[in-house]
C-alpha cells in the first residue's frame, strides 16, 4: 500500500547526478576550480590525501581498522577512493576516509582514487549517503549531519530525505535523537544503546528519568522492546495498573476465540465484559481484503460458518 523508500540508488549513480548538477552550478562557486577531472582510476600519493572536516563519521574502531589494513596489505585497496582537487595541489577524500585510514596503517604509499570535481553541498550530501548506505554512521552522526544539511543549505526534511534516499518519517525521527539529554548521547555514540533505544527514550522528556531509562537500559542488557514497556510504564503508570487488573471473563474469551476461528486470522482484546477494545490483525493487503469481503458477505447475510471456513480456506491455499 505504501511505497517505501530505501537506499536503492547506488553511489556511482549518485556520483553522475552530481556531475551533472556541478556543470549547472560549478560557474556560481565563490572560487574558480579547475577541470581535473580524470576519467577512469589513477594513483594519488596518500600523503597529498586530506581528510574532509566535514566528514560526518568522527569515530572510527580502530580494531576494525587494523583488520582492513591488514587485508590491503594482502589485497590491495580494492575500492577506489573519490577525492577532490585543491587548489594547493593536494586532494580532499570525498568517499573513503576509513579506506585511506587504513592505506597509511598498512604502509601504503598509494592509493587507487577517482578525481572528481563538486560543490562543498555536493560533498557534503556524499559523504552523507555513502555513510548510510555502509550503516557506518551511529545514530547521532547521522542526526547531526543530517541537521548540518538542511540548516546550512536550507533544506527541508522532504528534500533531505529526497536526496539521501530515505522516507521522510526516518528523517524526522533520526533528527529526534538530538534532544536527547547529553549522557544519553554518550551511551548512543560509544554504540552502548541502539537507535532503537535511542526513538524509544526520546519521548521522555524529565532528565533524570531519561538518564535512569538509559542506564537501566544498559546495565541490564534490556532489549529495544523492554525499554519500550518501561517507558511505557513510566509514561502511564495509572494506565498500566489498571490494564492489569481487569480481568476477562470466560464468555469474553470465548467470544475472542470464536472470532479468531471465524476470521482465521489474530484476534486480542483488552478490557473487561463492560468496557475495551478489540483488535484484529492482518499482515497483508490481501489479507486486508479478504477480512473486508467477508464482512461484506455477512451483512448482506449471505454468508454461514460453514461458507466462511470453506472462504478461509480457499484463501488460505492460493
């Protein structure tokens, strides 16, 4: 039913639009570039290769860096690096900072590299995209660069969504992170707390309860969903008392048990014989419509158990 956005579109394709864009764009740049453009891979002298202070990735594992290094020592640098030119001669790493890293960890002299030539917006949205597509960023990384895009450039969150390839909602809730109280980001920086932990600690908005969650998140190893629950808890304790203590009668549990037969699909129900909800689940669009024609059937009253067992069926073989 809803088309849902992803990183589907690949760096070299990515890499052409913004060529395409900086042959528009280049001529309004407050410093002239020279065409360095070099089709094909060339080797660049690491020493000359600096690193992009705008770089959204800060925390590189240095383990997994010398596992790399020791890999390039054996292989080689298998992927180019795409760097920029300088106008002092030297080159600025657009894609491939960890790949450089460890080059000059493993002794390299030089390195393969693609020479590129693209606008401070255009590298900086890159940078961005190749780091997301790798899941090198942790969730604060990307919540500031992604902040660092709309608020320099003046961005909506639809266009940067547009742009780095993931669904507006994804945006939104990634740019949450960064209300998040400053030990709480620590834990998520040093990977301690997941992105999961992080959505679901952001609508607690007492500091020290925040921080506690966080802790107890922690040190007791609780999974996304156990946090869930405890903010739930703490959120609506009145709710959640009361939740536990209605008890369901047996006519009630028949009845959600009947209807379960009946639909063939999940259904739940919360509350008591005097007041509730009941839900019905479907995990799919067919699903869905199956559940909707047989509703239908039953209020134009041309459908009996036996027709819906027999309609279950057939659904249930196609």
């Amino acid at each position: 039913m809803s088309n849902k956005k992803g990183l589907g579109r690949g760096l070299e394709s990515l890499f052409g639009f913004y060529e395409e864009e900086s042959n528009e764009k280049i001529t309004n740049q407050n410093r002239p570039i020279d065409k360095v453009e070099i089709k094909g891979v060339t080797e660049i002298e690491i020493n000359k290769i600096k690193p992009n202070p705008n770089q959204p990735r800060k925390h590189f594992d240095e383990t997994a860096l010398q596992d790399l290094a020791n890999s390039i020592k054996v292989h080689g640098v298998i992927q180019p690096l795409v760097l920029n030119k300088l106008d002092d001669g030297n080159y600025l790493i657009i894609a491939g900072e960890r790949r450089w890293r460890a080059s000059k960890i493993a002794g390299l002299d030089k390195v393969p590299a693609v020479i590129k030539e693209y606008t401070d917006k255009q590298i900086k949205e890159i940078s961005l995209i190749e780091n997301l597509q790798r899941e090198d960023l942790n969730p604060i990384e990307a919540a500031r660069a992604i902040k660092q895009l709309m608020d320099e450039y003046h961005l909506t969150q639809e266009v940067v969504s547009e742009r780095i390839g993931k669904s507006r909602s994804n945006v939104a809730n990634t740019l949450r992170l960064l209300t998040l109280y400053p030990e709480v980001v620590t834990l998520i920086e040093s990977g301690r707390l997941s992105a999961g932990h992080a959505r679901a600690l952001v609508v607690v908005e007492d500091t020290t309860k925040q921080i506690k969650l966080a802790r107890q998140a922690v040190d007791g190893k609780m999974s996304v969903r156990d946090l869930e629950k405890a903010v739930k808890n703490l959120l609506n304790p009145d709710k959640t008392k009361a939740g536990k203590t209605q008890e369901q009668s047996l006519e009630l549990k028949e009845l959600i048990t009947d209807m379960q037969r009946v639909f063939a699909t999940k259904v739940s129900a919360i509350g008591n014989d005097n007041k509730g909800r009941i839900y019905i689940d479907y995990y799919s669009r067919d699903d869905l419509d199956r559940l909707s024609d047989m509703i239908e059937l039953l209020k134009k009253k041309e459908l009996t158990l036996g027709d819906l067992k027999n309609y279950n069926k057939r659904h249930s073989d196609m």
